[in-house]
C-alpha cells in the first residue's frame, strides 16, 4: 500500500491517471473510500490523487491536536513527493478548510468546495460528538446523529449510501477523530481571506445540507465563484448523489484544466 513519510506522520494515498493533477479531500471521518464513486471517472481523463487526512484510515495518528495549518502541510509535502504543481483542488467539509487554506499560500488551477465551511464549528455539537466517540465509538456517533435528525432522507433512507457512510466511520480511529476535532475547533475564519483566492472555484452544496447557509458567505468573498445545488442531497454529496455530484463538477475541472 502507497504510503509517504512526513515529518511527524505516514499518510496513506492513491494515484491513479495521467494528465493534470485532481486532488480529492475527504470529509472529517472520512477516508480515500469516502471517493469510490467518483474518483473512477476523474481517472479517465485526469491523475486523480486521494489520500487519507492524517489520523484517518490508513494514515497515522500523531499524538496531538491537528490543526488545518497541519493539514495544508501534509498536502504540500505529499504533491511535492509526487512532484505535482498547480493541481485542482476538491475538498469537502474539513477538506473545504484544506483546499482554501493550500491556495492562500500556494498555486492551483481550480477550486471544488463542497458542504463548505469557513471558520472553527460550533465547539458544543462537536464536543458532544467527541464524547460520544470516546466513550461508544465511530459508529455509535453515526447512528446518534441519525437520530438526531442531521443526516438526509437521500442518506438515510438509501441503504447503499448508508452502508457506504458506516464503512468510512468504521475506518476512522476514535483517537484520530478526536485529535482532528480539537484541531478544526481552532481553525480561524477565513471570510475576510476568501478575496485573496484568486483562482477558479466552484461551491457546491446539496439542498438539504444544514451547512448551506454558508453558501453567501463565499460568494460574497471569493472573487471567481459559481455556485451549484443539488436537490434533495444532504452533506454527504459523493455518497449520496455521485452521478449529479459528477455532472455538476466535471464540466468545471474540463474548464479549468485548459
């Protein structure tokens, strides 16, 4: 299995394809599995490169809090080892976090934002879930969250997707959960920052995501947005709706990788 060795920590990544480098960053709890729909087709045509955040499936567990500037770093060093420059950016959720806080120091071609956030979460959810975790495991917070009604209907009641989200959790060590948790709830605002991203980008949020609301935000300060929404769709947009999730970003890499 690929595996690069940093400074502080051993990440786990996949490269696939030829052609102009497509970066995919996963969802806190997530893995290079949260992508298993849609990394295949961006290999058709493009290097695709996913990786797992470190403390997150097959990479490492440092023993401290993971700040985002820990995470930028990771991502920096792995496309330097494999010699990458000017890639596009996908992140999602935490990896939104990522993707921006890379292109306000270094060179991409584009930007792909989905169920983005701006700024540190409100700690209280996140603490509940971080007790949760330490106390029932990774799947005990999918299924609390569930019940609490934070999950889409397109998520919850498809037993494919569901399948998919449980088996991303599972793969999440509760250690590495926790360290990434503490490290997000430090993130600074990046509002006044989005007008410095001067590059392509596209936001991208399913009508159901709780975190749309931070859709004006961005196209308030990013200075070359599009925005997209998918119907229906709740946070978890390559798990629930891979194919539009794929319509909608495929014509913008095509775009910008010109």
């Amino acid at each position: 299995m690929p595996h690069v060795v940093l400074e502080d920590v051993n990440l786990y990544f996949q490269r696939t394809g030829l052609g102009r480098a497509v970066v995919l960053i996963h969802h806190l709890a997530g893995s290079t599995r949260s992508w298993k729909y849609v990394y295949p087709v961006i290999t058709d045509e493009y290097m695709t490169v996913t990786y797992d955040l470190r403390g997150h499936g097959l990479s490492s567990i440092p023993p401290h809090d993971y700040l985002i500037e820990d995470h930028v770093d990771d991502l920096k060093n792995l496309l330097d080892y494999l010699q990458v420059s000017d890639p596009i950016l996908i992140g999602h959720s935490i990896g939104s976090l990522i993707a921006m806080g890379y292109a306000l120091r270094y060179p991409v071609r584009g930007l792909v934002l989905l169920g983005a956030i701006y700024k540190a979460p409100d700690p209280m959810n996140y603490m509940k879930y971080v007790s949760i975790v330490a106390n029932f495991g990774m799947e005990a917070l999918a299924y609390y969250r569930r019940n609490m009604g934070e999950f889409s209907k397109l998520l919850t009641e498809n037993p494919r997707a569901w399948n998919d989200l449980l088996e991303v959790y599972r793969m999440s060590n509760p250690r590495g959960y926790i360290n990434t948790v503490m490290g997000l709830l430090k993130a600074k605002d990046h509002s006044e920052l989005l007008s410095e991203i001067d590059t392509n980008t596209l936001v991208i949020y399913g009508s159901e995501d709780r975190l749309k609301q931070n859709k004006d935000i961005f196209l308030a300060g990013l200075r070359k947005a599009d925005y997209h929404e998918i119907p229906g769709a709740g946070h978890f947009l390559n798990i629930e709706a891979p194919e539009q999730l794929l319509e909608t970003m495929k014509p913008f890499i095509d775009h910008v990788s010109r």
